[in-house]
C-alpha cells in the first residue's frame, strides 16, 4: 500500500512538473490559438470593441491649422479597438471658387490626414496632397458618403469633411467612413441611410491548417493577409488564400456601397461572396454600436432644449 502511494505521489508531480514547464513555454498566441481564438482574444465573426461619441467639439470651435480654420458644424470621435478617428464636417457653405460649383447639388469635399504619432514606430509627417494612398482614401470616402447625403438639397454649396486619424491599429479607412458619416449626422445634414464600414478577410487565426473568414481585421491580420502595413489600405503580396475586404454599407436599404478587394481569391465567386456576407455582418454590428451613439445624442440635446441638462461650470 505504501508503495502504491508513494507511486501515485510520485506520478502527480510529475505531471504538475510537466503542466508547468509547458505552459511556460507556451506563448499567448498559442494558447489563444489551441481555443481557436484570434490575436487579441476575439472570435472570428466578432468586431472590436467600438465606441463612438458625437459632439466632440463644439460647433463654435476653431479647429485649429490641421483641420479647416473655419468653425465646424459637426464633429464625430470613433474608435474601433486601437484605432481612433476624428471627423469633423464644415458646411454646407457658398463655394469660395465660381469654377468649383455645380447649380443642382452641393459639392463633397472629402480629406484624410494622420497624426505624426498614429503609426507606431513612424513619426513622419505625411502630406495629404501627396500621398498616394492617403488621396485614395479620401476618394473611397467620398465615394461611400455621396452614395447616401442629399446633395440636390443644397446646390451651390460645399460641403467639407476633414478626417484625421489620431491612431491607427488597423482599419483607418472603415473608421474613417463611420466617423464621417456620424460627423454628418452631428451637423445636420439629411442622409438616406447611415453608411457603416467594416472589414472582412479569411485568414488562418487560429495558427492551425484550416482558413477561418474573421470580421473587422486589425493590423497584424491585415499584414498578414496583404503584406502590407495595417492602415494602407493598398494591396500587398498575400499567400493565395488570404483575403481583405473593405466593404461600406446602407444596412436599412441593404446597399453596397463600397467594396474593395485587391487580394488574389483562390476561391472564385463562392469564396468572395463569404468574405462579403461575413463583412455585411459586420457592418449590421457597426450600425447597431453607432445608433446606439445617435440615440444618445438626441436625448441629450433634447434635455438640454427643455433645460433638464447638467451643465459644469468651469472657474476661468
């Protein structure tokens, strides 16, 4: 009987040793991947964590020399996970060029800009006028804000919308269309639908063999499925299996707006259509997280119309 004992004591530490010398070598990303969960702790099909807040400087703020001079009419801070944009709108305003207006809707006005200190470990100044990839964003933004504001009912006028992205994890760009069109929203101005933008890839999360189809992509997934650095939005040179989807939509109307896929599919139509319905579900989360921001919004400028609003005064 003793022996037995001594035995199984023996064999239980044993194996406690063995337990511990191996979850010390173990790294995070290996235990999240033998739970088939991503790099930061996410299922495939979940978003990051997003939280979104309309107002974030008044309507009689100057916005200062890296956003337009004049006063903004709306303004929008968004963050999805690590990544944090803010938008502000200016306008609608009479067109300071004849040449520029057009005599049956208003003009859109769309630029992105980043902060010195939004990419980690790249302090450069970017030029907005310059860089390629910056003037394509403020092009694919222009295109998924126009799809939905009511230009015809201003003709004559401009409408500016400045986004700058404040700190980038990945995914600037479907940021930056959900910022822009709360910012919109913010200052008033009639929109058919909200365009809400997410992301969408098939990309090996789990480490293992299989492809797993993950929603709203951060930067190390977006490397990893383009070559390419998180924010870019450019195509890079990916394995044949991995894709990244940009995709904006209307989801009340359930209209595509934007989509963009410079990946090399492997799969044909059927694996672009999973990546698409994948994304389309993921802008159905977003629009969940910004009516809830909206709703917010409306209720405290309703109290603050009847006079039920706390106000903190500030000794100068």
């Amino acid at each position: 009987i003793l022996t037995n004992a001594a035995a199984s004591i023996d064999q239980q530490q044993f194996l406690h040793i063995y337990l511990r010398s191996t979850m010390t070598s173990l790294r995070r990303t290996d235990i999240l991947s033998l739970i088939h969960l991503r790099s930061d702790g996410r299922r495939p099909q979940e978003i990051r964590h997003m939280s979104c807040h309309l107002g974030a400087l008044p309507s009689t703020t100057d916005c200062g020399s890296a956003l337009p001079t004049s006063a903004c009419s709306g303004s929008a801070l968004v963050r999805m996970g690590l990544t944090q944009v803010l938008a502000v709108v200016r306008g609608p305003a009479d067109v300071t060029k004849r040449s520029e207006e057009l005599p049956d809707r208003a003009v859109l006005e769309v630029s992105i800009r980043t902060a010195p200190f939004s990419q980690p470990g790249d302090r450069r100044n970017v030029n907005p006028s310059t860089d390629r990839r910056l003037i394509e964003q403020s092009n694919l933004i222009q295109i998924a804000l126009s799809s939905s504001l009511l230009l015809h009912l201003y003709p004559k006028c401009k409408i500016s919308v400045t986004v700058m992205v404040l700190a980038d994890d990945g995914g600037r760009l479907e940021a930056g269309i959900n910022a822009a069109t709360l910012a919109l929203m913010d200052a008033g101005i009639p929109l058919k639908d909200m365009v809400c933008a997410c992301s969408a890839g098939r990309w090996n999360a789990g480490g293992g063999g299989g492809e797993d189809i993950v929603v709203d992509l951060n930067r190390r997934e977006i490397q990893a499925a383009t070559g390419t650095g998180g924010g870019s939005g450019g195509a890079g040179v990916g394995t044949s299996d991995t894709i990244y989807l940009p995709v904006a939509t209307m989801p009340q109307r359930g209209t595509i707006v934007l989509a963009q896929c410079e990946s090399r599919l492997s799969g044909g139509e059927e694996a672009f259509g999973e990546v698409l319905e994948a994304a389309m579900g993921g802008c159905q989360a977003v629009m969940e997280v910004m009516s809830a921001a909206v709703r917010e919004r409306g209720a405290g400028l309703l109290k603050a119309r009847q006079g039920k609003a706390g106000v903190i005064l500030e000794d100068c």
